[in-house]
C-alpha cells in the first residue's frame, strides 16, 4: 500500500460511525507510541504539543491531509520517500495503525466538542485540551523522588500545547491570513494574540492547584488565561467554518487590443480572430 494511502486510511475518522473519547490508559499508549518513535528522532513532540497541533489543524479554514500534517509535526517520510533506515518512522506497521486509530479517535472527539453549542467550560461536552501541569505532577511527588528537577525549568500550564497550536498555524501561515471583513479578522487576531500568550512563561506567583490536595502549581491570572485559551479556539472555529475554506486568487491575463496580433499565435489581429 503506498505511504499517503496508509496515512490517509489510518489518520482519517470514520464518518459513519462515532469513535469513542480517549481513556487516561489510550493517553498514555499516545505518550508510548511517542517515546518510541524519539528513540529514532529526538525531536518527537510529546502528546501535548500534538494535542495543540491538532486543534489547530480543526480550525484552519483549508482542510490538510494526513499525508502533508504527519511530516511536519512527526517528521515522517513524504509520500514515496520511505525506507527501511527512515529517521522517526513508526517501528512497523501495526504501530501506525494503532496511532493512527487513537488520533482519528481523539480528532473525532475535539470536532464534535468544537461542533456543540456550549456557553461554559464546565459544560460535559465542552473542548478541555490535554494540558499537562508537570509542575503539579512534581509536588504530588516527595521531594526525594523529584530526579534532580525543578519547578522553574518545567513548563508552564498550557505552554506546550500552545506551542503546538502556533506550530501548525506557522507551518500553513497563509491559510491563517485574516479576512477581508474587519471585525471577523479582529476576532481571529485576538484569539490567536491569547493562544500566543500562553507560550510565555507565567511570572505570577502560584495561587491554585491542579492536582487534588497538592501545593499550588498555577497562578490565578494563568489559570485565566487557559480558559480564554480555549474560548478562542471556538472562535476560531467558527469563524473559520463561517468563511469556508481559502479560495486561491486567480488573474486573469490581459488580452491584447483589437487591433493588435491575437495571443493564439495566429498571425490575425485579435479583433478579426479570438476577439470576434
């Protein structure tokens, strides 16, 4: 089977049957997947990153297939470029099959969420990205377990899945440029001008907990900041279906005058050949 047709066979969702959500355990088995695709390429995102990269993907106006997304975030072979010594190609078969089916499975999920009606995130069908606060994940921890980290050199909540989104948006920058109606591109501007504010590092002092009873991990203001973060990827999306995808300018080539040789190459004045 050639490498596009396994990527798109692979990577798409089913349209005639709904998938089921992610469970903690299929997360994990994404993370799995990942490490072991970094054993061959070290620059393998983590699910995080994906998990931006995808949302991104949902509210670009262009759809982009598998075949073009998966170089760019996974750095896997194009199309017709695969051998067996490929860096960051999925160890067989099976594996990308397996990963193909929890993305289309995750890809589902966020596009019905993006699709539902909701007017607050703690709606049960509302979009909660796959954020996650390691600075949380490290004071759960007794300090001797912490392997040498520190809470300063972690990443901020949201930061990685920021990274992502602006990733994908960077790689395809032209189907991102705002529209001709104003208020429609001020409302793309302010949402992506959110989303880039979650890729800088918090420098206000921990207030909240993300994690049950542990010490807390993330500001108030950033706290803040993830919900504005995913209000804005529903404006995106909307406002991105409302205009359809981009539509290529065509130029139309001047023709020549009346009296002029006609461009067919005839040897006639235009008026007396193509311009009758």
């Amino acid at each position: 089977m050639p490498l596009d047709t396994m990527y798109e066979s692979f990577f798409t969702p089913l349209a005639t049957a709904p998938l089921q959500p992610l469970s903690t355990e299929d997360f994990d088995e994404l993370e799995t997947i990942l490490d072991d695709l970094r054993s061959r390429m070290d620059e393998t995102p983590q699910w995080e990153f994906c998990e931006g990269f995808m949302a991104a993907l949902l509210c670009a106006r262009t759809p982009v297939g598998p075949s073009d997304y998966l170089p760019v975030l996974l750095g896997l072979p194009l199309a017709g470029e695969l051998t067996q010594e490929d860096q960051g190609s999925f160890k067989d078969l099976a594996q990308m099959q397996r990963f193909g089916e929890l993305w289309s499975r995750r890809w589902a999920d966020i596009q019905t969420r993006l699709q539902a009606d909701v007017s607050a995130l703690d709606d049960d069908r509302c979009y909660h990205p796959e954020m996650m606060d390691q600075r949380g994940d490290l004071l759960a921890l007794p300090q001797e377990e912490w392997d040498g980290y520190t809470l300063e050199e972690l990443p901020d909540l949201g930061l990685v899945w920021a990274l992502g989104f602006m990733f994908a948006v960077e790689s395809w920058l032209d189907d991102w440029a705002p529209p001709k109606d104003k208020n429609q591109a001020a409302l793309i501007n302010r949402a992506l001008a959110t989303i880039v504010a979650l890729t800088e590092d918090d420098l206000e002092p921990p207030a909240l907990p993300s994690l049950g009873e542990t010490p807390p991990s993330i500001s108030q203001a950033r706290a803040e900041l993830v919900a504005l973060a995913i209000w804005a990827v529903y404006d995106l999306y909307e406002t991105h279906r409302e205009l359809g995808p981009r539509v290529a300018t065509v130029y139309a080539k001047a023709l020549p005058g009346r009296n002029e040789a006609c461009h067919c190459g005839s040897g006639q004045k235009f008026k007396k050949c193509c311009g009758r």
